[in-house]
C-alpha cells in the first residue's frame, strides 16, 4: 500500500497558511483562534510546515487553472512528442511553445504560480523553526531545514530553467510584495548555495525508508547539484557532481531494474533505481475540478491517452489524445531495445476505432498511459485521480551522469562500464565508447517523456542543429538562443509594477 502522508497532512497545514487585512475597527480577537505565530511553534506543528511545502510538487499537472505537467513542458519543446489535441488552439500555449512562439499573454503560467507557492512554503518553515525556538529539538532543526532547502531549489530551479532572469527571494515578501529580479547566473549560484548548505549539513538519509518514500533524501540532492551544474556546463563543479554521482553508485543503496517496463508500473514505484517520485494515489482520493489541489491522483495519464478508445481494450483507457510520441522516436529504437515498446504504445497498430486528434500518429507515451484499474479506487473525479507517481530522478541517470563528467574530463572513473550497464538492461549487447555523442543518444533513448531531452539539447549546443522546422509543417520556426527562456506571464509583469524586465522572445 503506498503511503501519502505528507500529501493529506499538507493540506491541514494550508488552512493556517492565509491571511488577510482589513480597518482596525473591524479587528476582533477570536477566543477560540491560534494565531499562526503560536501555532508554528511546536515540532508537530513545524512537521505540518513541512509537509505543505512539499504539495506543491503535486500541482504542476492541473492546477492554478491549468495543465503544465512540468516534465511534458521542457518535453513538448524537444523533438520526441507532439502537442496533439483537438487542433492547434487546443492548450493553445504549448504549441506556441512547441514553435518557439510563446508570447507573455500566452504562455504557460500556472508553473510559474506553482514553483512560488513552493518558494513560499519552504520559506515559511525557516521561518517557523526561528519562532519555535527551543521547542524543536537541534537534529529534528537540522532535518526539517535541509528538506526545506531541497525543496526550495527544485522550485527555483523549474523556474530557473524555463524562465531564467526571475524575482529571487529567501526570506518571504512583506507588502508591496516585490523582489529583486535576478539574471539566471545569479540564480544559479543562489540555487547551488542551497545545495552546498544542505549537502554539508549531511543529515538527510541516501535512501529513505518506506514510511518516508516521496521525501528528499541526500541523493536527490546530489542529483539536482548535478543537473543543475551541467545545464549550467559549470566546469568548475564537474569534479564535485562527479563525486557526488560516484558516492550514490558506491552506496549500495540504488541499481537498475531487470525489467524497464516495470519501473514505471504501481508495482515499481520506489523500487532500487527509484531515487525521487512525486507521489499519487487513487486510494480513496478526492481530487476533483473544484478541488484540484486536493489530495490524490494525477490527470497525467488522461491528457496523454487516446481520445474515445474503449475502456479497457488493450489494458488501457481513454484520455484526451494529447503528446501523441512522434514515429521518428519510435523507430530511433533498435527492434531489439526493450525501452521502445515500453515508451511507445503502438495502439495505432491495433486496428482499433478510436478519434484520432491533431497529429496523431498511433503511438502514445506507455510510462504515463491510462492503464485499466489505475484510477479505480477514487472516489471523485475518475480523470483527475490516476495513480501514476512522477518520476523524477533513476538510478540509470546517476549512471548517465557519472560516465559524461568523466568523459568531460572531471576525474577517474569507468565511464564505459556506466554506459554499457545501462544499455544491458536494455537488451544492447554491443558496447559503445563513452563518447560525449553517445551518452547523450542514450539519455535520448532512457528518458523519453520524463522531461530531461530538452535541456540535454541546450545545454550541449545542439538545440539550434536539432529543433528546426519538421517534414510536417507543425514546427516551422528554429530555436535560437534568445529561445532559451520563456518569456514571463504578462500578469506578472503587470503585478510588479515596473519592477520586473521582460526575457528577450
């Protein structure tokens, strides 16, 4: 049975989270209120912090009115899915940003709102421990601090990523509510400050115990120092990510799966390669299109799965038909490579009558597929409640990075063997070298839909050789550099008063 704790408990946490002003006339004090400054002052109430400001790691999908799975939005601007959908004014932002075209009135922003509610919440609870004072026993401090500032570069670092130059603040705004808009190198270093002061601290486990599955652990932190060092192609840490790396290798504590397909089933959720999910569930959820912030499922697997296929047929049930997986990536695979078919559902080939929506091409994203019985113990929304959990960080990933900052020259170690262990698992014999070419068509090849192809991409400098208009007429435009960052909701500009400077689009 899973365990959601800190899903449901986050939600309890949220009530004491609002505040609001009025005149002084109409300022009454309640006899029965705690007042959020004496709530937070105790180690249950603090746990409470805590967990709220993991749940927004759950909203990315639906939420703040609307759909922005943050793994399909760096996915949808690389060159392995389509947008799908009704037709082009369908999610109408996504194929904007699919051609390079977003603009601040159309453009993803529910993200934006999500990552800052966690930036909020993980600054709460720094706050909350100084209130609390003795109350909190000195390794109980520790340990909620270093999950908070975990937490809090995750959330910089989506906003980092997609948007660049954005308001930076570690200490929660008081009114007029305005922070200093930072350029990305600068956030950057904020973010791998973060992560220094948490890795240095060393109080958070390698791998977490069952109870506790879905919280940050050491090598989740040690994988997003590293992400963020090679999207930053910071050759001054490559010595220390590599490390890093090398230490979740040596630990014992992570391997690969035998079977791929089965990693991304309910049965593999939390298996040996699984170092970071983003925890659902159907059981006895309650999400719903009025509550979407509720605890429960995800509506991942709805907006990816074939329009009006028929419950069931195949293993499988229907969704809304968009991100249909592009036949060039499919036949990227070698017949014999066990990640193809467990990436790509070939339902097209089933002969089976089903609608088939703009740009379809018969082939659908497996990893996140609405599966029959996956969303049968809800008890709200059916679309709304799947129980697939979102992976974000594998052990094959740990492998991948460890054999790319060896082959970049950032210390010893067997890249190949790295490599090669990976492309085993996939049923490869033939070894490659550990070129820098060849790691990354594998990362190609092992995270297909998981929202890593994007920034491979920019970060190597291929993005402006590979995302060029297609044979289909769908992307016609080519990225450039000045494509990079999004540019920033037009209602953020307007709410900063002047304060904020527009990304060059």
């Amino acid at each position: 049975m899973k365990r959601y704790r800190h899903i449901a408990a986050g939600l309890i946490a949220t009530a004491f989270l609002a505040t609001g002003c009025s005149d002084s006339f109409l300022e009454v004090t309640s006899p029965t209120q705690e007042f959020i400054d004496t709530y937070y002052t105790t180690d249950a109430h603090i746990q409470e912090a805590v967990v709220a400001a993991y749940d927004p790691l759950h909203w990315t999908d639906w939420g703040m009115d609307e759909y922005n799975p943050v793994t399909l939005m760096s996915d949808i601007m690389a060159d392995d899915l389509w947008i799908g959908g009704q037709d082009r004014t369908d999610n109408q932002a996504w194929h904007l940003m699919m051609n390079f075209e977003a603009i601040p009135t159309n453009v993803i922003k529910g993200l934006w709102s999500v990552a800052y509610s966690g930036v909020k919440r993980s600054n709460d609870v720094l706050t909350y421990l100084e209130w609390a004072g003795e109350n909190v026993k000195e390794e109980n401090r520790a340990y909620y601090t270093a999950q908070v500032l975990t937490l809090r570069a995750l959330y910089y670092n989506w906003l980092w990523k997609f948007w660049g130059n954005i308001p930076y603040y570690d200490v929660n705004l008081t009114a007029p509510y305005l922070a200093e808009q930072l350029p990305a190198d600068q956030v950057y270093e904020k973010i791998i400050a973060d992560l220094d002061n948490v890795i240095s601290m060393d109080v958070l486990p390698m791998r977490e115990t069952s109870e506790n599955y879905g919280r940050v652990t050491k090598a989740m932190a040690y994988m997003l120092y590293a992400e963020v060092v090679m999207y930053q192609n910071d050759e001054s840490r490559y010595g220390k990510a590599l490390q890093y790396m090398q230490e979740i290798i040596n630990s014992g504590e992570y391997d690969l799966v035998d079977d791929y397909a089965g990693i991304f089933k309910e049965s593999g959720e939390w298996n040996k390669e699984s170092i970071f999910e983003v925890n659902y569930t159907d059981d006895n959820a309650v999400r719903s299109w009025s509550a979407p912030l509720t605890a429960g499922g995800t509506v991942l697997p709805t907006l990816i799965s074939p329009h009006t296929w028929p419950d069931g047929t195949d293993g499988h049930d229907q969704g809304w038909g968009f991100c249909p997986v592009r036949l060039e990536t499919y036949e990227r695979y070698a017949n014999n490579d066990t990640r193809r078919d467990a990436t790509c559902w070939n339902a097209g080939a089933l002969g089976v009558d089903y609608n088939k929506r703009y740009q379809d091409t018969g082939l659908f994203l497996e990893k996140y597929a609405a599966l029959t019985g996956n969303n049968k113990d809800q008890k709200a929304d059916a679309q709304l409640n799947w129980n697939n959990n979102l992976r974000i960080y594998r052990f094959s990933e740990t492998l991948l990075n460890a054999a790319e900052l060896i082959a970049r020259g950032a210390g010893s170690g067997d890249a190949k063997l790295y490599l090669n262990k990976v492309r085993k698992r996939a049923g490869l014999v033939t070894e490659l070298e550990p070129t820098i070419d060849n790691i990354i068509e594998e990362r190609h090849l092992e995270f297909v839909g998981e929202g890593k192809r994007y920034w491979d991409l920019i970060r190597t400098g291929k993005a402006s050789s590979v995302l060029v208009p297609d044979e289909y007429g769908y992307r016609t435009n080519t990225w450039t550099e000045n494509k990079k960052y999004l540019p920033i909701p037009q209602s953020e500009i307007d709410a900063a008063q002047g304060t904020l400077t527009q990304n060059n689009y």
